[in-house]
C-alpha cells in the first residue's frame, strides 16, 4: 500500500482551500441564518493564507506540514472556527509526529486527536449543533471501516458521507454553543455552517485519498 505522505496531505489542504472558495457564499449564507454571516468568509480567509503558506514547499514532515496549517488557520481567522479548525490541525500534527509518510491507523489516530482537540477547546457534545455532529460521525466510520478492513480510501468516503448524514442531521437541532446558540428556538431548521464545512473537509480528504493510498 502506498503511504498517505506529505504531497496527499498537501493535497487535501490544497482541495479544501479550492472547495471552500467555491462554496464561500454558501457558507456565509448558512452563518446569515444562525449566526453572522462570515464564515464562509472566515475560511475564505483562512485557507486562502494556508495556500499562501504552503506555496513556497511542502515541509518535508507530516507534523510539519499540519501543524504550519493550525497555526496559519489560529492566526488569519477571527471567528471561532479558525481556533477551532486550527487546533484540529494542530492536534492532528502533534499525533502523526515527524514523519514522511502516515498508514491508514495513523491517519485515524491523528483524526481522532484532531476532534478531541476541538472538544477540549469548544467543548460541544453531540447534538449541539456544531461542527462537532459532522465531524464526530465521520471519524467513527474512517474507525469501524478500517476495522472492518476497508482501503484507507474507502474508509475516506464512508467519513465523507457520515460528515454529510451529520450534517443534515444539524437541520432540526437547536444550537447549544456559539452564536447560533443566542438564537435559542429560532436555530431550528438550519443546517449548522460549520458542520458544513466540516461536511466539505472530509469529502475534500476522500478526494485526495482516492486511488492514491491502496
Ligand atoms: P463565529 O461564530 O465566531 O462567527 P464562524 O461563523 O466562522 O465563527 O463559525 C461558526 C461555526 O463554528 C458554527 O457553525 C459551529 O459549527 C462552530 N462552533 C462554534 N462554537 C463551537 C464550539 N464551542 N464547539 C464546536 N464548534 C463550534
Ligand atoms: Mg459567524
């Protein structure tokens, strides 16, 4: 099996940033609804410096390389999803280490780090209509698929579709954290932003993962 090195993770970076340009209005749409109408404009922001960042060499580790995205990402952006995806980066960098290359195992391990980082940091639970409903979802099925003997890439669509369940899952929830929260009742019947991007992050990572880590 080919290992996931950096250039796939450069890669999925590379397609996150181009996905969430594409769906910047989309995104900020989502946030007029519940929130304040910037977070497309916050990740905008944010990955469009990571592009930055990254277009003068890929670092030649793993943790190099995430931990240059979380810091860019805790730096350019505002809101509260640039600490929060910042920190995801962050952790998952601290778990993979200063390697060249992750196996599926270690991608898991270090996706697992990058939610509890966002946990320990927000501290959203299920159903409190964050990020953390897209997220928490596709980590668990990137897990059950491996174990259940999956290719790295298959277990990247089967995340890619839990994020995308958790997702819409968000529509009826009345938000419990940040600013969709003041809202009370009113959070009702919107899909959550950042479970949305959270939705794009992992579809972006099956893209990158597809036929290039067995
Ligand atoms: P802000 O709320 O500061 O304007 P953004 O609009 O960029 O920041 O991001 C809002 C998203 O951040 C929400 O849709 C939600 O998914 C996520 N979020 C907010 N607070 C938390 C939290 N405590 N834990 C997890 N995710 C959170
Ligand atoms: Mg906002």
């Amino acid at each position: 099996m080919a290992g996931i090195d950096t250039a796939v993770l450069a890669d999925w970076v590379s397609r996150f940033g181009a996905a969430v340009a594409e769906k910047r209005d989309w995104l900020t749409e989502l946030d007029s609804a519940i929130g304040d109408a910037d977070h497309g404009a916050n990740m905008d922001r944010g990955m469009s410096a990571v592009g930055e960042k990254l277009a003068a060499g890929t670092p030649a580790t793993v943790d190099e390389l995430l931990k240059t995205v979380g810091m860019t990402l805790v730096s350019s952006v505002g809101g509260a999803s640039g600490p929060l995806y910042g920190t995801f980066f962050l952790r998952m960098g601290m778990a993979a280490g200063a390697v060249s290359e992750l196996d599926g195992p270690a991608l898991a391990a270090a996706l697992r780090a990058g939610l509890d980082g966002i946990v320990a940091r927000g501290k959203a639970e299920a159903g409190d209509k964050t990020m953390f409903d897209a997220m928490a979802p596709a980590v668990d099925a990137f897990d059950a698929a491996l174990a259940a003997d999956s290719s790295v890439a298959d277990a990247a669509r089967a995340a890619a579709e839990a994020a995308a369940a958790g997702r819409d899952a968000t529509l009826p929830l009345v938000a419990r954290k940040g600013r969709a929260s003041y809202l009370g009742e009113r959070s009702a019947g919107h899909l959550d932003p950042g479970a949305a991007s959270t939705a794009i992050l992992f579809d972006t990572l099956a893209d990158a993962l597809a036929g290039s880590a067995g």
